[in-house]
C-alpha cells in the first residue's frame, strides 16, 4: 500500500469528519445563534432538521452519482460546495436564509461520506480492511458525539459564526487535494442520459417526507397534525411506488435485490439499530441538557465529550473483534 493511498483515505476521512460534524455542532449553541438572528425556538430547530433532510435524501443516491462523476470529482464538488456554503452560513442575515444554506450544506456534504466507505473496500484487504472499517465508523459515530463540546466552546469564546467558518481550511484542503490523491475510477457522464428520474424524486419524497415527520411529530402531536399526516402519507405512498418501479425496471437507480441476501439484510438491520442507540442520545442529551438543565454551550459540549472520548477508546477493540 503507497502512502500516497494511505494520504488520500486519510484527507477523505477528514471530509466525512466535517460533514458529520456539522450535524450537531449547533445543537449547544441555538440560544446564541437564535439571539443573532432574532429567531425563534421553533425556527432554530429547523437549523437541524434542513441539514439532515439533505443528507438523507442526497446519501442513498451517491453511488449512482459516484459511477457518472467518478469519486475523485464528486468527493471534489461535495467539498467545494460543502466549504462555499459553511461560508455562507457564518454570513447568513437571517433565518430563513440560514436554514436555505444549512440545506445546501448537508446535501454537499452528504456524498462525502459514503464514499470514505467505497474507498476503504477499494485500497485495504484483510486486516487493513479491517482497521479501515474500525477508523471509519468510530469517526462517524465519534464526530457528532464531539460537535456540542466543539460548537459550545467556539460559542462560549470566539462566535457562533465560526462554528460554520471553522469549515473553511479543511476544505480548501480537500478540494485542492483530493483531484492528485484519488483516481481509481472514472466518471461515465452517459448514465445521465439513462436514469431514473421518477425513482429519484420519489426516493427523494420518500426520504424528506419521513425524516419531517419523525423529526417534527413529537412537536406537533403526530398524526393530530394535518402536516405531519400528510407527510406521513406521502411518505408511504411514495415509498410504494418506488418500490414498485425500481423493482420492475431494468436499470433501477437503487438494487434493492441486494436486500435478498440474508447477510446484507441483517448487517443493515443492525447497523439500523445501532444507529438509533448512538444518535438519539446524541441530539436528546444537549437538548435536556440545555432546556431543563439550563445548562450554557460550553458546559452542554463538555458533558457530552465523555461519550466520544469512550468511542475513540474502543477503536483498537473493533479491530481486535474484525480479526476474530
């Protein structure tokens, strides 16, 4: 293995670290931001909530889009705009334009984060793979668990805009990098001509209509909300129809034969699970922490660190247990 491949999974693991962590790198710091755009709690949810949206809906659809642009290029873009729109977050002049921003931010960073994956399959075998594997996803799980404590101290002592211009550097860095490191694929830009564009926008509906739904029922008393039925329908109906049409056509924007093997089913019903225990307590906790606590940015960041110190501990442990 070249050090040149070991370089360019290092600076792609540093991609999927910034899209991560500005997922919850707001979430001790909404007072302040809510102060300095003269916006309110149920605004400043949405902060959260559009950035997630993006990334969910965008995730699903990296792959086909990582065979039309190649990874190199993709990888690329994805931080390029990722950056342009962390700048355009610490400059936003209102609410509404921040939340339009926050959008445009988790959609570009979206993409870097599948791809770190692809690329750890495609430069280590055995147990490189292995510890590969381990780095990646203690680094998914580690970097919203360590965005309050980051977020709240950049709050308490600079300003909450740097919590998006802190962006910056690291994405110049992979935009002027990634184009000379990685290059084990080629963009087909004919598959364009090609796709599905039905089985996109009804994944597309499927996937935001959900994470609205799961993500503002609680607020607005589920299924008693006309919205949040609406979208619950939506939701499913679309999910249907996608469903149906990517199974019936003969070049489906997503296989969802794969789910036939029993292995991959599982693996992503663990992953699934996993996934709710990690990132649950990690939004829950400085939300309590700071509504009934009362607790400022700074202490709610710190409290919460103590959950990703003990992740990163346990990387060597993953890698013990994928030899085994």
């Amino acid at each position: 293995m070249s050090m040149r491949k070991h370089i360019a999974f290092a600076s792609m693991c540093m991609g999927l670290f910034i899209a991560q962590l500005d997922i919850q790198i707001v979430s001790s710091s909404l007072n302040e931001i809510g102060g300095g755009l003269s916006a309110g709690k149920d605004e400043m949810a949405w902060l959260q909530t559009s950035y997630l949206i993006a990334e969910i809906i965008v995730i699903p659809l990296s792959g086909w889009l990582s065979r039309v642009f190649s990874t190199r290029w993709l990888f690329t873009l994805s931080a390029g705009i990722f950056t342009l729109m962390s700048i355009a977050c610490g400059l936003a002049w209102n609410i509404q334009i921040m939340i339009l921003f926050r959008a445009l931010q988790g959609a570009a960073g979206a993409s870097m984060i599948p791809l770190v994956f692809t690329t750890a399959f495609i430069y280590y075998q055995g147990k490189e793979l292995g510890l590969a594997a381990a780095v990646v996803s203690a680094l998914a799980s580690l970097s919203p668990t360590l965005g309050p404590t980051l977020g709240g101290w950049i709050t308490d002592n600079l300003d909450w805009r740097w919590l998006f211009y802190i962006n910056i550097l690291p994405g110049i860095y992979l935009v002027l990098s990634i184009p000379f490191l990685v290059n084990f694929d080629k963009p087909d830009l004919s598959l364009l001509k090609v796709a599905d564009y039905p089985s996109i926008i009804l994944l597309a509906m499927t996937l935001g209509c959900l994470e609205y739904t799961l993500e503002e029922g609680a607020r607005w008393g589920w299924l008693d909300d006309n919205t949040i039925l609406l979208t619950s329908v939506l939701a499913l109906v679309s999910f249907i129809l996608f469903a149906a049409r990517t199974l019936t056509i003969s070049n489906p924007i997503m296989d969802l034969n794969a789910f036939k093997d029993k292995n991959f089913t599982l693996g992503c019903f663990f992953s699934f699970s996993g996934g709710v225990g990690i990132f649950s307590t990690v939004y829950l906790i400085p939300v309590f922490l700071g509504q009934v606590r009362g607790l400022n940015a700074e202490e709610i960041g710190f409290a919460v660190c103590t959950t990703g110190m003990f992740q990163l501990f346990s990387v060597p442990f993953y890698f013990w247990l994928s030899k085994k």
